[in-house]
C-alpha cells in the first residue's frame, strides 16, 4: 500500500487532468493533508490543594476516562482515583488508594495506572519506613487493584521482594493481550553507583506479584521506564541507559516468554548524547495490531539541541528507523514527549514546549503509522504541563494535562477522535 502522500499526490494528480477540476483538487488535497480531528469538550476539576503530581489518564473502549494522581497538602501526600463517564463530564467521586501509613513519595512522577477488563491496577511509590536522612531517595514500590470500576481500593501489595532501604521508582504497569499484568521500574538494589532496570508480573490480576527480574543495569535513575506489547505477546521495556562516557541513549528490551526472561536492550537513536546528569524525560513506547514497534523520547544529541523524536521498529526491536524530529517551534524547549498508538497505526504525540513566558502543551498526530504528521497544534489555555494520553481501540484519544488556575491546580481533559483511515488497516509494514 502506497503512503498517505503518494496516495495524495496520484489523486491530485488524475484530478488536474480534468478540465474545471481544479477547486475540486484543491479540495480532496486539503482534505487529506490535514485530517478532521473531532475535538470533545473539556473537562476541568480545580484543586486547592498544595501541589499536584500527575495525572496519568486511561480510556476505555465504552469511552469511560480513568485518573490517578498524587496530591500534597500540609504534611499529607494521598493517591486519588476519579472516572469521567463521557467527554465533557466532571470527575466522579475522588477515591483515596493509598492505606494507612502508607505515605506517597515525594517525586515528580504521577502514579502509574493500567485497566484490565473490569479491573484497574495502579503501582505508586510510599516512602520506605525505614529511610533516614544517608539515605533520603529510599521507597518501595506498591500494587493498587480495584474490582469495582474505582469505586474501592483493595490493600496494596509490595511489588519489590529485596526488602533493601534503597530506591524502587519511575514506575510503569501493563496488562498483556493474555492479561498478565507487566511491571518496570528503576532499582538500586545492587549498590552500584548505578541503578537497574527491572521487570516484575502478575498471573492473578494484581492480587500476587512474582518474583523480581533484572533486565539490565546502568540506567539512568530519574528517566520512567515504559511498557507496551504487541498482539503477539512480544512485551517491550523502553528506559534510558548510560554508556561509557555519560552517554545517554534510549533503549527498548524485548521479552518473546511472557516477561520471564529479557533481550538484551537495543539503541534506539544512537543521539551520542553525552550528559553527566539524569535528564528526568522518559521515552513512550506503542504497538499497532500489525506489530510495528514506535518510541519516542527526548534528546539533546551530539549538538546539544533539544528535540522530541519518533522511531519505529517492524522486526520485533531488533533494529529501527531513522529518527523522525517531532518539534518545530523555534526557541522554545520541546519536554516530557508521551504517545498513543492505536491498532490502525494512528499516532498522537503530545509533549511541552516552554519558553520564558509560556508553557504550551502541542500535539501532532500521524494516520499512516508514522510516516507523515499533522502540523504542530497547541491544546491548551493557561500554562499547561506533564501532558499524557490514552486511545482505545476505536481511535478516540483522552488527553490531561495541568494548568495554573491560581489559587488552584487544575486538572484538564480533552478527548479527540481521530477520522477512520481505510488505507492505515490494509497497510503492510
């Protein structure tokens, strides 16, 4: 099947060989260059409260719209849970996850937040009860599960099995095609001046975690691992590695068992970026039903230019394309890229851009699996922040974000339906 563009360009074409034809043309190309995205209405909840993490956001295939984020007041940090029936509704009750004595870790990461089937499954950090003050950046790694849509929260379990006084964070959960619900995140575990990757997973829908796998080590320790897998069951984690030299390039490790056993990670992008620091931007990972593997991840390179890229891969992660620039905008600082897939190979990006006097959350969106993009659009109203998205399989897209709304946090969601796109079903990698 021919790309969106060479489709374009043929119809134009047999367009212009028409006598009167040309408005017509104008027309069809219009049409196609720049797609109609069907925009809900906006949600908003204003919070008084002193800060908020997050949110993390899910979609569901009847539409329903899933939140979970942390709020800090005074001396108290919670883990909150709410669900907009449909576009444009408010927050439903506000659900409290965490237990008692369990004390959300102060970080800049929202809590992580999966559904499977009636099930909602949500892994946040609680600060280790045994830290002291040698050792400030110690938590463990907790399972949230609810039965009743939200309604309740069941007692969490520990996701870690080290029992170590030491960092178990930037966390990431997904539930499988099979329904083993996968998770990832970054351990210090070992000692080492650098932390690892490692991977845990479920058989039982949350209610017991299995034993602890190390997929690798020297990764970076603030960059959040990701999670996808495709209809196959190939799972995929993305995070951040340090080579030698504070080289940080972004890297996907594959599992073909079911997340027993891992790869060894591949480069993505092969930036060459050396920083002697953690950047604190994550990669986001995505399949389609045909398979293809896409990241996309924030860099700065061998030239030092802050950029958001897009790379796919069709052999399972073995190898990718050449890296895709995603920003356009010109002096402004592209920040925190994240991305839904859709099983066609629709695409939606979002990511900040900040300058001085702004911060912008911009979208792009692909119909032919990444191969052409719309042009850069801007979603929100104030200052906007930590942009994150879900599709469900119908191609209808929840996106949140924060804006300043002083005196109060505001939490903003928007849904977008992407049009149907024949040519993106009948497409072979």
């Amino acid at each position: 099947m021919k790309p969106m563009m060479q489709i374009m360009t043929s119809r134009i074409a047999g367009c212009l060989g028409i006598a009167g034809s040309l408005l017509l043309c104008a027309a069809i190309a219009s049409a196609e260059s720049a797609p109609s995205f069907v925009f809900g209405p906006k949600s908003t909840a204003d919070r008084k409260v002193r800060s908020v993490v997050g949110p993390s956001v899910r979609i569901d295939g009847q539409g329903q719209i899933s939140l979970a984020w942390v709020e800090e007041e005074k001396d108290t940090r919670t883990v909150l849970y709410s669900r907009i029936e449909k576009a444009g509704d408010s927050l439903g009750d506000v659900v409290r996850v965490n237990g008692p004595g369990e004390v959300p870790y102060n970080r800049q990461e929202a809590p992580a937040l999966a559904l499977s089937g009636d099930d909602l499954l949500i892994t946040w950090a609680v600060t280790h009860p045994k830290m002291t003050a040698d050792k400030p950046f110690s938590n463990d790694l907790r399972l949230s599960r609810s039965t009743d849509g939200g309604r309740t929260f069941q007692p969490s379990v520990l996701v870690n099995d080290d029992q170590q006084v030491i960092g178990h964070s930037f966390d990431s959960i997904h539930v499988a095609p099979d329904g083993v619900v996968h998770m990832a995140w970054i351990d210090g575990r070992e000692g080492k001046k650098e932390s690892g990757t490692f991977a845990t997973r479920s058989s039982d829908q949350g209610r017991t975690v299995e034993k602890n796998l190390k997929v690798d080590e020297n990764t970076c320790v603030c960059c959040r691992t990701s999670m996808t897998s495709s209809p196959d069951g190939t799972l995929y984690v993305a995070w951040r590695k340090i080579l030698p030299g504070d080289l940080r390039e972004t890297v996907v490790a594959r599992s073909t068992d079911g997340g027993q056993t891992f790869a060894a990670p591949v480069i993505v992008g092969h930036d060459r970026w050396v920083f002697p620091g953690c950047p604190h931007r994550p990669a986001s990972v995505g399949t389609d039903r045909l398979g293809r593997l896409y990241v996309v991840w924030y860099t700065e390179g061998s030239d030092e230019t802050p950029s958001v890229y897009l790379a796919y891969s069709d052999d399972k992660g073995e190898t990718f394309s050449p890296k895709q620039k995603l920003n356009l905008s010109k002096g402004t600082f592209p920040d925190h890229p994240q991305m839904a897939v859709d099983p066609e190979g629709r695409l939606i990006i979002v990511w900040e851009e900040q300058s001085p006097v702004r911060r912008e959350v911009v979208m792009r969106v692909s119909l032919d699996r990444g191969q052409t993009f719309s042009v850069p659009q801007k979603l929100n109203e104030k200052k906007g922040q930590t942009p994150t998205l879900s599709i469900n399989a119908q191609g209808l897209a929840a996106l949140a974000w924060m804006e300043h709304a002083m005196p109060a946090h505001r939490i903003v969601v928007q849904t977008i339906q992407l049009p149907a796109i024949q040519a993106v079903a009948k497409q072979e990698p």
